[in-house]
C-alpha cells in the first residue's frame, strides 16, 4: 500500500493524499519469506522489513515500526533496538509474539510515499537439553490382567521443545527380561497435549489382543528419544485372580438380605416369640400379689375320672404343710392302697396339688357359681388366679368350652398379664390334634407348639412318674402367705 501526499501552490496549507494499492509481487524486491520472523524465547531476535533493500528506495528512506496501533518506540517496558531499518530485540519474550507493522517512507518528485508491510512474528522456546521424562511407566511397573482378554499399555513420556526432531516413543516386548531380544510392538498413534510453551505430553499405546500364558513372561519396555538422549521404563503381566463376590459389594448385600430374612422371620413367627418370651422370660410371680387363687385347673372329666371322683369322696385326707410339700411327699401315693396307678390325672391331681401341696385351686364345676354367663366367669376366674394349668386329652381339644379356657389364657398371656400357663399332655393327645372335629382355632394350634408342657403316661406306677411331679412342682409359682396359712391352720 503507497501514500502520497503534496502541497498545493495556490491554497496556501491546502494538503492532498494518493492512495495506491498494489500487489506484493509487483515491488519486484520483495521476498516472500520477509513477511513472517521466528524468534527465540529468551535470546535476541530480528525482525525484517519487507522491501527495505530494494535498490531504488535505499538512498532516501525513513521506516517507523509499529506493533498493533502503537509505535514501538513508544513502548517503555522493554528495551528496543532499531538499527538501519531493521527492528531487533534485545531479549524476546511470550509477549512478543504479535503482528508487526513498518512503514517506509519514501519521496519522489516532491510526494511522500509511505509503503506499509505487515510482519507476523512468532516466539518458540529455545531446544530443550533434557532427556525425556517418562511419567508411566515409572521405573517398574506390574499390571494385573485377565487371560483370554485384550489389554492395553500405555506410556507417558514429558517432551522438552525441540524444532527439528518429532518425539519418538516405542514399545518392544521382550522374554524373560533379555534386553538381546527385543520385538516392536504394533502401536496406536500418538495423542499429543502441550503442557506449557517449553513442554508437552505425548501418550503411547500399544494393545495386546488376547492375553495368554506366554504373555505373562514377557517384559514390557518403553523407551522416548530425542536428540538428547533416551529413557524407558517397563511393565510385567499379573494373572488377576478372579473375585466371584466382591468383599464391598457383597458384604452388605448379604448383611441387607439377613436382615430382611429375620425381619420377615420375625413378621411370620411374632405370636410364638412373643408367647416364648413372657413364658420364660417375664419375671417370675413371687406370691406377693393377694390373687384368691393360685392354680386354675382345665379338664375335662372322662368316665373313668367321675368314676374315681366318687370314690375319692369316700376316702378322708387332709392337706400337708408347705415344709411337708415335697418331692418326698410322693412317698404316700406310692403307698396308697395300690390302686394309685389306675386313678386318672384329673382326679389325682387336685389332690396332690390342693391336699399334699397346699395350693389354692379353682374348678370350674366346683368354685363357679351356676346359672352365669359361661365366658365372663372364665375370664373373671383367670383374673383371680396366678397360674392356668391344662390337662390336654382328646376329650378336652374337642370341648369348645375347654378350648375357650385354653384360648382366654393365652390372649390373657399375651396381654401382659402375670398368669402363668402349663400344659399337662395325656399319651396319645398329641397324636391325635390332626383328627379333631371341629378344628382347633389358628391361634391355639399355633401356641401349642411353643407353650411350656408336661408329658404324664397314664397306667404307669406312681414311682415311674417322678419325673413329671418333680417337674411339676418347680413348674409352679411361689406359695402365697394366704395359702401358706391355710395349710398351716388346716
């Protein structure tokens, strides 16, 4: 681009411009590779003007350099030498890296032509003098890996800034570690990532297709050049040892499902629990609660027992101390006219319990008043009683009214109250529970199998069943003072 300008005669300070554009290559002195300048990060650097030597303008000319819209000679921040037209820096910086603007100036036949080029100025570090960096792998690395899978290698290497030599970065494999007998690997294109203007990243991968045994005794080696020198570093395969239930994941899983295993087990079996626990677990009745009776007794008599029952009325006895209430007190129904044997469990045992034990007793046929509403006087009854003792037979499982009695304790049970709750199994009762007409309410066959019971053979001595009195006798509560005191005064 030339400007011109010239000063008229007649006008006084009258000033005229010309502008003219032309192509570069029509000022013929003009090279082309002018138009653009590297210079070195840190050292000194010239910039030249393009068609500042052309022959014809050499002799009268004036060039001012321009970076952006300010004249360098303007800028203070930096020291600034201008020599014959030429701009030279003493020191280069990033910041340098610009477009450049000179201006020559020229005069013919009085006009003043001002020739304008721009200069595109680019800043490059200076070579590097480091070997290669190689960030991974870091001396000696090991890898586990699956056989029969592809698996993939992979090196960083930290390049110093080199102009003439593109990094290089390969991957050998080579057996049992013998550097002699190195095999080139086939290898993906590089991935480059500058990391600053003196430095950049280049990442190598090389992938084996199917890893096997023979894989796994090889090394892996690395190695990045440049024209300073080289660096490598290796990877070895690991047979990954395969986890079929991973320790965080299915530790918790397996906790999650226990937890809802016993939570459903506790949903399904709550009734039984809850029996088993105030069964056994709640505190035991010390007597000191004034309750009219101690046992309630549930049987239902079969014809053998009314049969006994009479007899029974005819043959005196009276009621020992609690002292004399003892396990040795069986001694007297082992000699009791030999037909203890052939009594049955309803009628002999009101009789150890209530006149050898001394225990206040409730039958319903004997201490309930006739004429009453039946299922009020059996839930006042369990009011009034510390302990519900059951004599299970087959007669009784198929009375609805002993049921009843049965079903009131239990609901009684699991409302919280002190009574305690014994069944007494006759032989062959048991065997018998699939075969009742009607059935068996669902929460009495289910509280069947969980209530504390007691086992008597019928027919036996008295001598053979021991064991059941024994038990029966730690079975049952705590005498009260009532009744303490009226064994004593009987």
């Amino acid at each position: 681009m030339l400007c011109g300008a010239q000063q008229g005669k007649d006008s006084g300070r009258e000033l005229a411009f010309h502008l003219q554009v032309l192509e570069k290559t029509s000022l013929g002195c003009t090279k082309p590779e002018e138009s653009s300048a590297t210079l070195i990060l840190g050292a000194g650097g010239k910039i030249l003007c393009p068609g500042f030597n052309c022959s014809d303008q050499a002799s009268n000319v004036d060039v001012i350099w321009y970076k952006g819209d300010r004249a360098v000679s303007e800028l203070r921040k930096r020291p600034i030498c201008e020599e014959k037209g030429h701009l030279r820096l003493c020191k280069v910086y990033e910041t340098d890296h610009d477009v450049y603007f000179c201006d020559i100036r020229t005069r013919e036949q009085g006009v003043v032509w001002t020739n304008r080029r721009a200069v595109n100025a680019t800043v490059i570090p200076q070579d590097t003098r480091d070997s290669p960096m190689i960030i991974f792998p870091h001396g000696s690395e090991t890898e586990e890996v699956e056989l029969g899978q592809s698996h993939t290698l992979k090196c960083e290497v930290t390049f110093g800034f080199e102009r003439n030599f593109s990094p290089l970065v390969q991957w050998y494999a080579n057996n049992h570690g013998n550097e002699d007998d190195m095999n080139p690997l086939q290898m993906e294109d590089q991935k480059k990532k500058r990391r600053s203007l003196t430095e950049y990243v280049v990442t190598q991968t090389a992938v084996i297709q199917e890893v096997t045994l023979i894989d796994l005794n090889h090394t892996y080696t690395c190695i990045a050049s440049n024209v300073v020198g080289n660096s490598s570093g290796t990877i070895k395969l690991k047979r990954k040892t395969g986890v079929k239930w991973p320790a965080l994941v299915g530790y918790p899983i397996a906790s999650l499902l226990l937890l809802v295993g016993l939570g459903i087990i506790v949903r399904v079996k709550w009734l039984e629990l809850s029996l088993i626990y105030r069964s056994h677990c709640q505190q035991a009745n010390n007597g000191e609660d004034e309750k009219e009776f101690d046992v309630f007794l549930s049987c239902v008599w079969s014809l053998s027992g009314q049969r006994a029952a009479g007899l029974a009325l005819l043959s005196p006895s009276g009621p020992e101390t609690h002292a004399e209430a003892s396990p040795s007190s069986m001694d007297q129904l082992n000699t009791e006219e030999g037909d203890a044997t052939q009594r049955p469990l309803e009628v002999l045992l009101p009789r150890v319990l209530e006149d050898q034990w001394g225990y206040r007793l409730c039958l319903l046929d004997r201490d309930l008043l006739p004429g009453g509403a039946y299922t009020e006087d059996v839930v006042h009854a369990l009011q009034r009683s510390r302990m519900l003792i059951c004599l299970l037979s087959a007669d009784y499982l198929s009375n609805s009214n002993a049921v009843f009695v049965l079903e009131s304790g239990i609901q009684a049970l699991l409302q919280g109250s002190q009574l305690k709750l014994l069944l007494i199994w006759t032989r062959g009762t048991a065997a018998s529970l699939g075969q009742l007409d009607p059935p068996l309410p669902p929460l009495v066959w289910r509280a069947l199998k969980v209530l504390p019971s007691l086992d008597w053979a019928s027919g036996r001595p008295a001598r053979a069943n021991s064991n059941f009195w024994s038990s029966l006798r730690k079975a049952m509560p705590v005498q009260s003072k009532a009744g303490c005191a009226h064994a004593e005064s009987e």
